[in-house]
C-alpha cells in the first residue's frame, strides 16, 4: 500500500470523516479486505448496522437495483455504507448509473467500490473516488506489518527473532501471517511470542527455513543444502516448484551483483545498490531484506558469472522437470538441482 494511501485512510478512520466514494485497488486482497472491514466499522453505528450496509457483487446489480441501492437514506444514523464489489464487472447500465451518482454523491452515504487483483484500471473512477492501493508488502514492510498485526489488532507483543522465523516460514502472505499470529496469541495466552512459540505453533525450527537452503546454496555449502532438503519440502505449502523458483531469484540477483563487482562496486557499496533495486522492484525475497542482501552482497564475490548461468540454466530445467516428470520424486529433483548448482564452478569450467 502506497504512504499516500494510508495515511488517507487512517485520517478517515480518525476523524470520522469520509469522503463520498473510495476506490479500493491492488494486489493484496487482504488489505483491501481489511481497509473495507475499517471503513464499515468506522463509518457506522453498532446498533442500526445491518439496516445501513448493503455488500453487493458488482456483476449481480442491474442500473435500477444499484440507483436504489445508492438512493436509500440511512436509517436512524448518520449514513448508509454501500460496498460494491469487482466493480470492473459491472454492467454497462449499471456503470453509466454508477458514473452518474458519483457526479454529485450524496452526504450520507459513503461507497466503497473494489477491483479484484489482476484487473484492468478503472481509469474513470479517478477523479471521483478517492483511491486506496493496496500491493504486495515488501521484504522490509512485512516484519512491521507482523509487529503492528500482533501488537495492535491482537493486544500481544512479538520478538524481533520470532518475527524473523514467522516471516522465514510463512513468506509474504498475509492471510496465513494472520492465522498463524492468531493460534500464536492463544498459545502464549497473552504472554509475548517469542522464537520457541513459532517452532512449536508453525513447525518450523530457526535453521531449517527456506531462507537457511538459500543461504547454503549462496555460500556453495552443498552439505548443509542437501541435508535442508527434506526438511524444507516437509513444510506446510512449500513445494519444490516454490523453492526453484526463491532460488532463481536468488540467483538472478547474486549475478547482478557479480556485474557490479566486476565494475569495480565494493561489497559496502553492494549492499546499498542492492537495498536500492529491491526498493525500486518491490522484489519478494521470503525474509527481510537485510538478511538477503547482506548474503547476496558476500555470495556475488564467490561466484563467477560462468557459474551463475550454469546454475540458472539447471534450475530452468528443474523447473521444466517439476512440472513435466512422472519418475522422480520432488525432492529427488530438488536435490539434483541444488547439488549441480553448488558444483557449478567445476562443472562448467569456471575460474
């Protein structure tokens, strides 16, 4: 979610004061759940709630249902709340009826419109909606959003080392970061999270997360990445195809790296180039950012540029490998690719 964006947002919900139409958009659909969720439960009385909201799909709503909807006065409260949505499904009827009321809206209704992930921009909102962007969080945003999360919606605090491992082993998604901090606040009973509660709650022990295969692999340590295997692919949504490509990424980015040594960049001043791509790309990391970059940055000096393409080539055909093979099993896969990768120097007559 884009600073403008929230700070919009948490100005409404403060002030008890919303503008006429929001436009809910992006990629994270937990956020725009939850950003409609704040504005409901800001924007109406407890009491008369269910008679002042109305959630419609857009593609069920004729022009005549919608003006009615969008019509109707709230009852024994300050305003009504009409949720529409996909509004990129709306009929053309119903879309001209839409445009029409968003010209003059009334006072005492607030709409909130949605656009589903992956959807084409609804360019003529703009302008007479306010728009609320909600994109995926990055490596850096996500171990606040856990803090915020538990502290703020659950009452309960978490450890810095315990929201390192939760993010090491769930990734990015938001929907299960929930779930998992929510069995983990009824675990501790109130009591802090700590590291041992996400090792008993999630499975998943400080050494034996994907970020550790990463970082084995990183450092060529064909040992340790080989015994990470198994462990890795026994968790809970976590394939081989998943961990091909954290590895690909991971890859692509030591061989950037590896050019802007050989351009004469330093490891310091790596470090801070790296920090600045991922700034600039949003790229998903699985972990925080500082950890990433602070292996790639020391794995880019360690691999040539002929092993780099050798690697990303073996991971290519893993990839084809996963999704095409009848014989092996993932893990067998998975194991070849890792161990070819981390021979890569010998094997492709590098430096």
């Amino acid at each position: 979610m884009s600073v403008s964006s929230l700070k919009t947002l948490r100005e409404a919900i403060k002030r008890r004061s919303f503008d006429g139409a929001y436009h809910i958009t992006g990629e994270d659909d937990y956020q725009k759940d939850d950003a409609v969720s704040q504005l409901i439960e800001a924007a109406l009385d407890e009491q008369p709630r269910d008679f002042n909201l109305d959630v419609r799909k857009a593609s069920d709503l004729d022009a005549e249902t919608l003006s009615s909807l969008l019509g109707t006065p709230p009852l024994m409260a300050d305003r009504r709340v009409v949720v529409i949505r996909d509004v990129g499904t709306l009929k053309k009827d119903a879309r001209k009826a839409l445009d029409q009321y968003l010209s003059s809206p009334a006072s005492d209704v607030v709409v909130l419109l949605t656009s589903a992930s992956g959807s084409k921009a609804e360019a003529g909102l703009a302008g007479v909606a306010t728009a609320l962007e909600f994109d995926q969080l990055s490596g850096d945003r996500l171990p606040k959003w856990i803090a915020h999360h538990a502290t703020n919606d659950l009452g309960i605090r978490i450890t810095p080392s315990a929201i390192e491992l939760l993010q090491a082993a769930v990734g990015s998604d938001l929907h299960q970061l929930a779930g998992e901090l929510d069995k983990l606040a009824s675990f501790t009973q109130g009591g802090e999270i700590t590291e041992d509660a996400v090792s008993a709650i999630v499975g998943v022990r400080r050494g034996e997360t994907q970020a550790d295969l990463l970082d084995a692999v990183a450092e060529r340590n064909v040992t340790r990445a080989l015994e990470l295997v198994p462990h890795i692919l026994s968790q809970s949504k976590t394939t081989a195809v998943s961990v091909v490509m954290a590895l690909s990424t991971q890859m692509i980015a030591i061989g950037w790296g590896r050019a802007k040594l050989d351009d004469g960049a330093s490891r310091g001043q790596l470090s801070q180039q790296y920090f600045d791509l991922l700034k600039e790309t949003g790229a998903f990391t699985g972990r925080p950012w500082g950890s990433a970059t602070a292996v790639w940055a020391r794995a880019a000096e360690r691999w040539s540029q002929e092993a780099i393409d050798f690697a990303l080539d073996a991971l290519l055909e893993a990839d084809v490998a996963l999704k095409e093979s009848k014989v092996s099993s993932e893990e067998q896969i998975l194991a070849t690719v890792v161990l070819s990768m981390c021979a890569a120097e010998e094997t492709s007559g590098g430096a």
